[in-house]
C-alpha cells in the first residue's frame, strides 16, 4: 500500500522535472532491474515445496478452493469493493486538484501520497486487533470510516484540509480490511497461502480496474460530487455486505 502511494509522490516529481514519458520509462527500467536482480538471487527449486504441481492445476487448484470456501469468497468480495472505493479515489483526486482554484502542480498533486502513508501505517493496529479474535469488529470499523472518509472528501473543492482528512480516513480504513482480509484468508490453509492470496488479489485487481474507470469517466459527465458518490456507494456496499453476511471472524 505504501508503494502505491509513494509512486504516486515519486511520478509527480518526474513529471514536473522530465515530463510524464519519463514516469513510464523510469518505471520500464526498474521493473527490468527487479527481473535482473530477481533472476540472480531466487533460487530454481522450492526447497519448502511438499507437493510438486503443474502450473495449470495449480491454477484449477485456487478455482476449487474459492468454490470450497465461504469465508475465501466473501473476504474477495470484500477486496474487490474496499479497492473499488480506493481507486475511486486515487484515480481522480488530481483531475479537481489540477483545476480551478488550485491549478497544482504534479508534484503539489503527488505529494498528497505522503499524507496517504499516515493512514496505511496506522493500519498496523489492524494486525493486532486480528490476533486478538476481533476480525468482524475491525472490519465493520473500519468499512464504517471508510464510508464515512467520503463525507469530507467531497468538500476537496473548498477545503484541502477536508481533502487531507478523508485521504488519511480512507488510506487508514483500506489497509485494516486488507490486512484483515489476508490474515483471515491465510488461516484457512496455510500450506495453499499464495494460492489463497493470488485468487484474492484478482479481486484486487478487479475492484481498482472498476473504480478507476468508473471513476474517471463519470467526473467527465457529472464531476467530483458524483465521484465521491460513487466511491461512498462502494463503501457503503461493503458494509452492507458486513451487516448481512453472517461473517463472525
């Protein structure tokens, strides 16, 4: 999550200083450097490795455990929807910024990630709360502020401070379902753990896909107050989801 956000700095400084191609090559070559250093220093054979698959049943493998598992299934939901809300955010919070009456710049606009990092680190709280047996608890907490951090987003417009506040609340909120969602996944079976992990991050992917092209094409037509629906819509959906389920953990 920290990446995530601490790109966002990073990307706002190239662009202002080279030019936004530059963001993209910079990223090409770090993405090449990891390949070089990742193909030096992993090694060929899982020494951990109990029970040897090939990649296509691993693959059928994750689908049987999704269908096996509730708790698999509803914590995905929950993913998908948590970075929905997410990317709602993170994927048009510059397009307001960038117009009337701040005109900021790509730096000014990047530098908002940094206030972001203060509400994923206090997430950590979150891991605490899971050891303790108060998984339902942290979650419904957390989809409450995650709700409630569109309120004073939606007055970006007028106030950076109320922008500044629901970035931490919504940051904050994101990172403790996250971290929620994985410890309870990982539980389930610990030896499938990046089995269990990769099927919930294609929810992942999902929720930040459909967020960030909802969101960007819905500011066009019907502007900021619409986005901030649209991502208190996402929050609200999931504590719904929390009320209902029937989840206990």
């Amino acid at each position: 999550m920290i990446g995530i956000l601490l790109a966002r700095t990073a990307s706002g400084l190239l662009a202002d200083l080279a030019g936004w191609r530059s963001v993209y090559l910079a990223s090409a070559s770090l993405t090449a450097l990891l390949a070089l250093i990742l193909a030096r220093v992993l090694p060929r054979h899982s020494g951990a490795a109990q029970k040897k698959l090939p990649y296509g049943e691993l693959l059928r493998s994750t689908i049987t455990l999704f269908a096996r598992e509730r708790l698999l299934r509803l914590r995905a939901v929950f993913g998908l929807l948590i970075f929905a809300a997410f990317s709602t955010l993170w994927s048009s919070v510059a397009l307001p910024l960038s117009e009337a009456p701040y005109f900021l710049s790509h730096s000014a606009i990047g530098a908002l990630g940094l206030i972001g990092v203060v509400g994923a680190l206090a997430a950590a709280a979150a891991g605490r709360l899971n050891d303790r047996g108060l998984s339902r608890r942290t979650t419904g907490i957390a989809l409450a502020l995650l709700a409630a951090s569109w309120l004073p987003l939606s007055f970006t417009r007028s106030s950076l401070w109320a922008l500044f506040a629901g970035v931490i609340l919504l940051d904050l909120a994101v990172q403790a379902v996250h971290v929620t969602n994985q410890t309870l996944i990982y539980a389930l079976h610990p030896e499938a753990g990046s089995r269990l992990i990769g099927g919930y991050m294609v929810f992942y992917s999902i929720g930040s896909a459909t967020g960030a092209i909802a969101a960007t094409s819905l500011y066009t037509v019907a502007g900021w107050d619409a986005v901030c629906a649209l991502g208190a819509g996402f929050s609200c959906l999931g504590l719904a989801l929390w009320a209902v389920c029937g989840d206990r953990r």
